[in-house]
C-alpha cells in the first residue's frame, strides 16, 4: 500500500520506507549527530538531552528495539524519517534524501578524503597558500585532515573504484556536464560534507557539497570542555589549534544553525566569541546577537575584541602570537 500524507509528499512504498529505516536504525543515527543517553529506563529504552530544542533536563526517550523517539519537552515524536525533518528543518522528500545521501555517502567521502590528502604534497601551489595563511604544522595538517583538490583526476579515481557517475553526481562531487566539482581548492572533510577553499582569485572562494553543512567542527573532541572558543571559519581554527588553543571549534559561518546552537548549550560552560572584527560591523553585530542569546540559556560568555578588521587567522599571520591572543582571551568582555 502506498505511503501518502501531507505537506505535499509523494507516495513512496511502505516497504521502501521500511528497508530504509531498518538499514538507518534510529539510535545510530542519533549517535553519528552527538546525541548520548544520560540514563536507561526499563526494556532497553533511554533517556537523554532532546536534539530538537535546547533541553537542560533529559526529556528525550528513545525506544531502540522500536526505533522510535518521543520528546516529553517539545511533544515531538516519529521515527527516524521524522527525526531527520525535525532535526535538518527539510520537508519529507528532503529527509528521505538526506537518509539516503547519509547511508551511502560516509565510505565515499572518506575516499574522497583519502585521495585530497595524497594530492596536497604534489602540488607546491597548495602546499605555499598553506603556508601563506599560517598552517605549517605537519601534525595540524593531519588533524584537520587537509587534503587538495587539483580538479581533472578524482572523477576518474573514483569510478575506476566502481562509484557510478549518477552517484557522484548526486553527491555534487562531479557537475552535471562531468567534471569535477572541486578545483584548486584546498579541502577539509567535515562531518557528512566537504568545505572547499579556491587558492585561485579568478573562483567563488567558498564550496561545500549540497546538504546541510553540519554541527561545530571536531565538536566531539572539546565538548567537555570547560571553556570553548569558537570562531567562524577553519583557517582561525587552524591557527589557534596550531598556538596550542585546543579548546576551539568553527561555525563556518557567523550564524549558527540550530544544531550548532543546542551543541553550545548542551551543558554549563564559558564561551569566549572570536568572530570575525569585519570592517562593515557584521561581525560585531554578529557576535552581540549570538552572546544575547547565549546569555539567556545561562551560558557564560565572553566577546574578544580582535583588532580592527581582523579575525584570527589574520591576527596570527601577521605576526601575532599565542602569548597576545591569551591576552585577548583575559581581556574578554
């Protein structure tokens, strides 16, 4: 019997529902999106923090053997094709895609990763513009996973490994007329998703792969973190990390999405803001906002104040050091 509701879905199988959602199984999906239980209840079930809203009391339960979730906060509820609506803020047939991109599409960016890294020692262009924007660390680069995409080779890597064309198509790793999509760029895998800086002036300079860009960058890695320092683009988190800063995370952007926002508020801490000091304002404006908001869910919060026109890769490019920016962080306000 075919599947059909509202808001404009189209009829899919019941069966085809159902193999999708015994092949993503709710609790792994939860998981691989940094939600963890704070207790088990009784037949398996589990309770936690709710993904879809900022939650100080677990009010979040999740029945794995029935792969159902229901939020005694917010009243939401579903399966794991509801989850994804909710949790992505998308429409069924959106969900539905980002279910299907998500069960396929983790083996193939790891392979795409793979192929960037071995690609960054053989081109010297890359390797300067790294060094250029302060990444010189050998153990940054292999942090950050920080490949290169010279454009012209991985279409051909990845079909030879047998990817269909119509996949890498799908995915937005290859355009429509067959051609890579990600050329001179310098590459950082990120979680479910690629972020790709041109190193040539002639192109757009940021690209990520269609879909959702995901939660704060390597957040699992400093979310117990006392005092977290965010910033809004990968190179200030390079160079911070490279200072010996390990406390920090990026939004890619300075506005946060809605599971960026819960992750900074899924526990007591102290949030120092290194956004962008732009010269048009945005920044500051952004960040006055962000601390507003941040304030209100009880998070302690500092604003750095980065010199006129600067952000923190820039600051340490041009001769700033770790000692100065510890300064900065002392200073915050």
């Amino acid at each position: 019997m075919p599947y059909s509701a509202d808001r404009g879905k189209k009829s899919v199988s019941r069966q085809a529902l159902d193999e999708l959602k015994q092949q993503i199984p709710l609790l792994e999906y939860l998981q691989t999106h940094d939600w963890q239980p704070a207790r088990q209840l009784s037949r398996g079930r589990l309770m936690g923090l709710c993904p879809l809203h900022v939650d100080h009391k677990p009010s979040f339960l999740v029945d794995p053997l029935k792969s159902l979730f229901y939020c005694y906060g917010c009243g939401r509820g579903g399966d794991v094709i509801r989850f994804a609506e909710l949790y992505h803020q998308v429409k069924f047939p959106q969900a539905l895609a980002l279910l299907h991109q998500w069960r396929g599409l983790a083996p193939l960016l790891h392979e795409v990763a793979r192929f960037y890294r071995v690609q960054l020692h053989r081109h010297g262009d890359a390797v300067a513009y790294l060094r250029q924007r302060g990444v010189r660390s050998p153990e940054l680069i292999e942090h950050m996973q920080i490949g290169y995409a010279p454009g012209g080779c991985l279409r051909s890597w990845l079909t030879r490994l047998g990817y269909p064309l119509q996949a890498l198509r799908q995915v937005g790793l290859v355009t429509a007329a067959g051609y890579d999509a990600f050329i001179h760029r310098i590459v950082f895998p990120l979680e479910g998703n690629l972020y790709g800086r041109s190193i040539s002036t002639s192109a757009p300079p940021h690209r990520f792969l269609p879909g959702a860009k995901g939660g704060l960058y390597l957040w699992q890695q400093i979310r117990h973190c006392p005092e977290v320092i965010l910033v809004e683009g990968l190179f200030d988190y390079a160079v911070l990390w490279q200072a010996g800063f390990h406390n920090v995370t990026c939004s890619m952007g300075n506005h946060l999405n809605a599971r960026q926002y819960g992750q900074l508020c899924d526990g007591p801490r102290t949030i120092y803001l290194a956004l962008d000091a732009d010269a048009n304002g945005s920044g500051q404006q952004a960040t006055q906002s962000l601390a507003c908001r941040l304030t209100e869910q009880g998070m302690n919060v500092r604003r750095v104040s980065l010199p006129d026109g600067h952000d923190p890769n820039s600051f340490f490019v041009e001769d700033g050091d770790a000692r100065q920016f510890q300064l900065l962080l002392e200073a915050a306000q």
